[in-house]
C-alpha cells in the first residue's frame, strides 16, 4: 500500500507527471553521457506523495519516486528478483547465517558532498528500529548489533537467522542516509543516488535533477519531472499532447487502443507485486465470523470485476502472493463465485441485511472497482456505502492509521508483504491468526526448501481463512514514446528506476 509498493499502497500506488517537453539530443550523445543538447522527461503517473519522508509516512508513492534515484540501499533487486550489489559490492554469510559482512564501494557521497562510509550504514540501520514510525520498521527488529569495522566494511548480526531481513534491505528500510541530511527528510530528501532532489511542486509535480557527482554510471537524462494526476483521462490527453513522455501506470486500460493504433507510441504490458485487496477490518465482530468473510468472497465474480473495472487486464491469483515469487500457488480455486452459496453464508452468520462502509481511496481502480462489489455483494444480501476519501491523506488517516472502516479497496505494491499485511494485528486488517505467525516465522528461519514450504503454506492459510478478498494482480501497464528505452517490463520492486532511461 502501496502503500502498501500501499509499491498502500501502494504501490499501494502511483504518481503522474507534469509537462515537460523533452528535447532531442544531439546525435554524439548516448545513455550515460553529460555532453550533448539538454535531456528532460516528463512521467505521468497516479497518487502524490503526502510526504517525502518515507521513514514517518506510508504510501508507495514516496519509495516510488524516491528509492533507486535519490536514496540507494546496500543491495537491490535485478528485474528478475534476484538480490545483487548496490552500495554494498560484496557481502559474506556467516555459517550460523546470522552475521553479515559488507564489502562496501569507496567513491560514493551524498548530495551534501559527505563521503558515504559504514559508519552512515550503521546509523541508516539503528535509525530504523529507533527513529522509523511506519509498520515496515518491524523487518529490522532482528538486527542485533551492527557495527563499521572499518570505513567500507559493515558488519551486521541478526538474533537469529532470517531469509527475509536480506530481502527486506532492498526495499525502503534498506535506505542509506547521511547523519548531517536528515533534518528535513519530508521536503528535502539527501542520497546518493543517480539523480537529487530539485523541487516539490504540491499538488502537481516532482523534480529530480542528474547527480553529476554520483558515484555509479550517470543517467542520460538530466532532469525527470514528475507530475501527479488523479484523472486517468487527463493523464492520456497529456501524453496525446506531449506534455508527458511517459504513462507510469495507465490508469484506464479500457483506453490503451488511441495508443497502439499510433506508431508514435510504445505500449510495455508486464506484470506486478500489486495485489488489489478488498480488505476486511477483521477487529470488528461482523468479520470474526468466518461465514461472512467467506461469504463475501464468494459473491464476488472476480473474472466479471475484471473485465468491468480494469478491461481484463490483470491476474487472478487467490491470495497475497504474485508468480513473481517462488512460493506462488494460483488458489483461485478457494471460495470461487457462486452466488447462492454466498447468501446461504451470510444469512447463516447473521451478515445479510447488515451495511457495510466501503472506504474507497480516489484512485480510479478503486473506485470504478468498488462500483463493481457493491453491486455484487448486494445481490447477496449486503448492503454496502462507500465513502471515497481523498488519496493519500485522508486514505492513510481514516483507514490505514486508524483503522476506521469496514471494507477498502487498495493495490499493495510493496514486495513480499504477506507478512506485513496479516502478520500482524496492528496493521489496519488488524487480522489475528497465531497459526499464520507460525508459518510466517518457520518460513524466516527455516531453510530455503522450508521457506518455500512454509509460505505457500501461509499463502493458502489465508486463503483458507478468507482474510481479505484478493480481487485482481495489477499488471504492469507503460505507456510511453516510442524512442524511449529502458523502461520496466515487470515492476516488482518499490521504484521506478528512472537511471536506466533514454532515448534511442
């Protein structure tokens, strides 16, 4: 949720792009180089970031922009999930595998010209488990002592083993700051990335300009504008106009023909880490009753939701685990539509008749897929209000923050976020199910084959359970000009990787 990845959000969620023009460059120039005409690019993409300090605020939209291009992690994740060197350009395991040793580059520094070291890491880590307020914290509680044994080598020792905290530093909580840049994190964000923040129009853009001092090889644009639009047909008729080079995330796929019947464009369809879930608020007694969850399940027609909300496009999966994962079982299987099962349900648990709050955020597949449960659901008996509060404020307050709802609609974009979503009763599922946390942690400590086991094992557990509703895996859906290269095929991690863009 995207944040969330929630990429709720969230990615859960995404941003759009103001108008920049992109000027051509000059026939010498080539991915990398600093020579040749001036380089910008405008993106469109959906849900501003309330902030920029994702240590303080959920929401993908902040790791989205943020993560990748501004701040770098020690390790990151390849286009086919595998973990590889970033900061960190080596790394050792102990055989207990809980030590782990960093070999780290010596030529990167932040945007405030301090040298990176290990002693940034050892504060980018303690920070953490002292300073972070969001749910995502809770990965680096495993961490028992890190320390800098030198100025580039990291020693970090776990508690116990984990397969996940080594995943876990690829994602936000991986982040590396400066000690003298984290005064102003939520407006002035420092990293050592490729590119550094310029500005922060409210309401409409971001900035980022080419990090001319950065450590790695340089983008070939020297500054990528951001601009966010919550109307998915604006967001066409600005790459129609050329205000934008890029759709991040099409938001009306039932519109994709005005641009694959023009050469002029190039449309790029992969797939996610985005799980659209109908979330239960299963603190409320309604939802201790499995029959009504089950039953909620069952009255949803997923491949009909499909087809009317989102044009088809898109993967069933069953439960909060993409194919992108090694432990993916497609459970689609569980608690299938059927109508008549699903009002024996909720009469038997007592649900029928009762009105349920759908509190949707304003991003268009929330909405136009929340139109589509109302309908289903009261064909089986329910009644259902939806409120549509603002995204991502009044969304991350109402619903994530306070849990003041009875069913949402979000895309969870974060990877690997089974854990994070039903693991833990303080998250705004607030699902409670000791047998989950068991296989949860025999998953972290076990080894690889356990792992694997013991997650699909969780997977179908809450499938089982009927602890949400998973609707639908968003796809990966790009629009863009047709000479610009290096965009994502599948997006399964919390960035968008603007350093790999350019024109051909």
């Amino acid at each position: 949720m995207k944040s969330f990845r929630i990429r709720a959000v969230a990615f859960v969620a995404s941003a759009a792009l103001l108008a920049l023009t992109a000027c051509s460059a000059g026939s010498g120039t080539s991915p990398g180089s600093t020579t040749g005409a001036s380089q910008s690019l405008a993106i469109g993409l959906v849900a501003e970031p309330a902030s920029l300090d994702f240590t303080t605020t959920d929401g993908a939209a902040i790791p989205q922009a943020l993560l990748g291009n501004v701040y770098e992690t020690l390790v990151k994740l390849d286009e086919s999930g595998k973990i590889v060197p970033s900061l960190a350009k080596s790394w050792t395991t102990s055989p207990d595998r809980k030590t782990y040793t960093f070999d780290l580059v010596d030529n990167a520094k932040f945007t405030n010209d301090k040298p990176f070291t290990a002693a940034d890491a050892v504060f980018s880590i303690n920070r953490v488990k002292t300073a972070w307020t969001t749910q995502l914290k809770a990965a680096m509680d495993v961490v028992q002592n890190v320390k800098a044994l030198s100025a580039t080598q990291l020693q970090v020792t776990l508690s116990r083993p984990s397969n996940d905290w080594l995943f876990r530093m690829t994602t936000r909580i991986g982040a590396m700051f400066s000690e003298t840049g984290v005064s102003a994190l939520a407006t002035a964000p420092i990293g050592t990335g490729p590119f550094k923040f310029s500005k922060w129009n409210r309401g409409d853009s971001i900035v980022l300009q080419r990090n001319d001092g950065y450590w790695g090889s340089k983008p070939y644009f020297n500054e990528i504008t951001l601009k966010y639009f919550k109307d998915p047909t604006a967001l066409n008729n600005a790459l129609l106009t050329g205000t934008i080079n890029v759709i991040g995330t099409v938001q009306a796929p039932e519109a994709l023909s005005q641009f694959t019947s023009n050469d002029k464009y190039q449309v790029i369809e992969g797939t996610t880490n985005g799980e659209v879930l109908l979330s239960f608020n299963n603190s409320e007694p309604i939802f201790k009753d499995i029959r009504t969850r089950q039953g909620i399940r069952q009255a949803i027609d997923h491949k009909a939701l499909l087809d009317t909300c989102f044009a088809g496009r898109g993967k069933l999966i069953g439960s909060m685990v993409p194919p992108t994962d090694p432990w993916y079982e497609d459970l689609t299987s569980i608690d299938p539509y059927d109508l008549a099962k699903a009002k024996s349900l909720l009469q038997a648990s007592g649900a029928a008749g009762k009105t349920l709050r759908l509190r949707l955020p304003t991003l268009p597949y929330a909405i136009s897929c929340g139109q589509v449960v109302k309908s289903q659901l009261e064909q089986a008996g329910l009644k259902v209000q939806i409120d549509q509060l603002e995204f991502p404020a009044a969304w991350l307050t109402t619903v994530l923050k306070n849990a003041d709802y009875d069913m949402s609609i979000i895309a969870h974009v974060e990877p690997r976020d089974l854990g994070t979503v039903f693991g833990s009763t303080k998250y705004y599922t607030k699902y409670d199910d000791p047998t989950l946390r068991q296989l949860l942690a025999a998953a972290d400590t076990g080894n690889e084959a356990a792992q694997i086991d013991n997650m699909k094992k969780a997977a179908r557990r809450l499938s089982e359970q009927a602890a949400a509703d998973w609707l639908f895996l968003l796809p990966n859906l790009i629009v863009a000009d047709k000479n610009l290269t290096g965009l994502p095929q599948n997006a399964i991690t919390e960035n968008f990787d603007l350093s790999r863009l350019a024109r051909s």
